[in-house]
C-alpha cells in the first residue's frame, strides 16, 4: 500500500546574521585636502601618476567620497567608518557646492533647466541650486585652462544633493554649457576656507549636520 504523499513546505530561507556597525575608531580623525588638478583620489596606482599619497602622511585615513581627477577642491578623509557613510550616502543629501567655469554666457533659461535638474542618461537629476557669480580669486590651475578666443567664460555656483559620476560637468554640459574648469568649495558645513592646493588640515569629527 502506497504512503500518501506528505504535503510540500517551502522552506524558508534562512535569515542572515545581523551585522553590527563597527565601533568607532578610539582616535577618530578627519582631515580637510584641497586637492589639486591631476590627483587621483586614492593612495595608490599601477600608472605612476599622482595620489593622495604624494600629499597626505596620515595612516589610516581613507577618502569619503571621490573628486574626479580633472577636478579640484575639497576632499575629506577619515579614519571612521561610520562618519565616511553618514558623509557619502546619498539618502542624506549632504549639499556639496562648486565653482565651475563654463564655457559661454548662461541665459536664464539655461539656468533654470539647471535648477530644476537635467535628465542625463541614468535618469533626472535633483533640483540643484545654480547662480552666476563673479570671477572667485582662486590659485592658478596648473596646467591652465585652454581657451577659445571667440567665446566668453562664465563661473557658476552649483549646489547638488546627489554624488553621481561627473554630475556637475555632466549637468552643465547637458544644458550646453561645457565645464571647463571645476572647484568644490564646501561639503555640508565644512569649507575649503583658505587651503591652498596640496594642503591639509585637521578637523574636529563631527557628525554632519
């Protein structure tokens, strides 16, 4: 006689083990870095070009956050786990603000498209905040910037809420205003202040507000 056949139960699966945030480091550090131009945001690289590790003499540091090699501006780095992801996630919409030279005259509606976030191709961008400004006194960019004679130059402030691969030069470019050259000036609260290129500094770790 046959056994009647024992009803299937899915098994479940099985629950993976909850993973604890790493305890804050005993000496947590933060450092602000002007990067300059031409400096890869890491400490090493099978090319021989140039890295944080021709600037930075702090063990244990790593970047929070990238800028790509053709840009400048404020960098931080740190020792805490906790504080580089409270810094580079995304869902906290840490402000980052740069200058950026562009190529031509913005006209209003150039500017508004700006604002209210241009689509690239992985999809729409935040809404950003964008103004025209003044010439800044920055260092000069080694090598400097290339020119066309027969078109002017203008510099924007651009603030953005997001941190995807080239944003600002994608944005810009996007609304036919070439980046050529570009600065980040400030991270939430903390600012370039008077870092010159190359230059680092101590900060007080801090949660970002």
């Amino acid at each position: 006689m046959r056994k009647p056949k024992q009803p299937y139960l899915a098994k479940r699966p099985l629950a993976k083990p909850r993973r604890e945030p790493a305890a804050p480091p005993a000496n947590p550090r933060l450092i602000a870095f002007n990067k300059p131009f031409n400096v890869l945001t890491q400490f090493t690289d099978g090319q021989d070009r140039a890295t944080l590790k021709d600037y930075i003499e702090a063990a244990g540091v790593y970047p929070a956050g990238r800028l790509d090699r053709d840009s400048e501006g404020l960098l931080l780095l740190t020792n805490d786990g906790r504080l580089q992801a409270r810094i580079t996630d995304p869902k906290h919409k840490l402000a980052k603000t740069y200058w950026a030279q562009v190529e031509g005259t913005p006209s209003e509606e150039q500017l508004e498209n700006l604002r209210k976030g241009p689509v690239l191709n992985d999809g729409p961008t935040r809404p950003a905040d964008v103004s025209v400004i003044a010439e800044p006194d920055l260092w000069p960019r080694d090598p400097p910037v290339r020119f066309r004679q027969s078109i002017p130059t203008s510099w924007l402030e651009i603030t953005i809420r997001e941190g995807r691969n080239r944003q600002v030069r994608r944005m810009t470019a996007a609304v036919g205003l070439p980046t050529l050259r570009l600065v980040r000036v400030s991270i939430g609260d903390w600012t370039l202040d008077d870092l010159q290129p190359g230059q680092w500094r101590e900060l007080a770790p801090r949660t970002p507000g």
